[in-house]
C-alpha cells in the first residue's frame, strides 16, 4: 500500500506538474490573445481613420473637379469675348487703314487743288 501510495503521490505530482505547466501555457496564450485583439482593436482604429481621411479626400477631389470646371467655363467664356473683341478690333483696323488711306487721297487732292489755285493766282496776278 505504501508503495502504490507512493506511486500515486507521484503521479500527483506528475500530474500537477502537467497542470501546472498547461495553466502557464494558458495564460502565454491568453496574454498573445488579448495582445492580439489590442492589436487588432489599433488596426481597426487606424482602418477607420484612413477611411475617413479618404473620405475627407474623395469630397475634397470632387470640390476641386467641380472647381475646375466651372474654370474651364468661365475661361471658355472669356475665351468666346476676346475671341469677338479681336474680330471687332480686326475690323477697326481695317477701317482705319480704309480711313488713313481716304486721308490720304484727300490730302493729296487738296494739295493738287492748293496747287491748281495757287496756279490759277499766280496767273490772275500776272494778267
């Protein structure tokens, strides 16, 4: 008896040595769980931020395209009115160089007649 006694002590002991050592894996694993799912917890924090940043940014992008469009416009606008006040302007010039060159014929038909005149005087005066 006092041998199986033993026996059994010591399988006690084995047995509790085991416990033991399964007790202390148990908690390792439940520390690495709880590790983890803090880890996990930051990484959804960090996910949702970064969908909210690009969120943020998506808005942002669409501001700016509608932005740029209305630029777009208003410069295709702008564009259409130089484009009316050059054709404008073209045809001022044009019609200056019309009147420079009437000036022109002008000027030299009353020096033509000033001359005819002064001609025509000079004449009178030596009659």
């Amino acid at each position: 008896l006092q041998k199986e006694l033993l026996k059994y002590k010591q399988e006690a002991r084995n047995l509790q040595g085991i416990k033991d050592a399964l007790q202390q894996r148990l908690i390792q694993q439940d520390a690495s769980v709880l590790q983890l799912k803090q880890e996990l917890l930051r990484a959804n924090m960090d996910k949702e931020e970064l969908h909210n940043q690009n969120v943020d940014l998506q808005r942002k992008l669409e501001e700016r395209n509608r932005l740029l469009a209305e630029y777009k416009k208003e410069l295709c606008q702008k564009d259409r009115h130089l484009q009316q006040h050059q054709a404008k302007l073209d045809e001022m010039l044009r019609q200056l160089s019309e009147a420079s060159y009437q000036q022109v014929d002008l000027e030299r038909e009353l020096e033509h007649k000033e001359a005819l005149l002064a001609h025509c005087m000079k004449r009178e005066a030596e009659e």
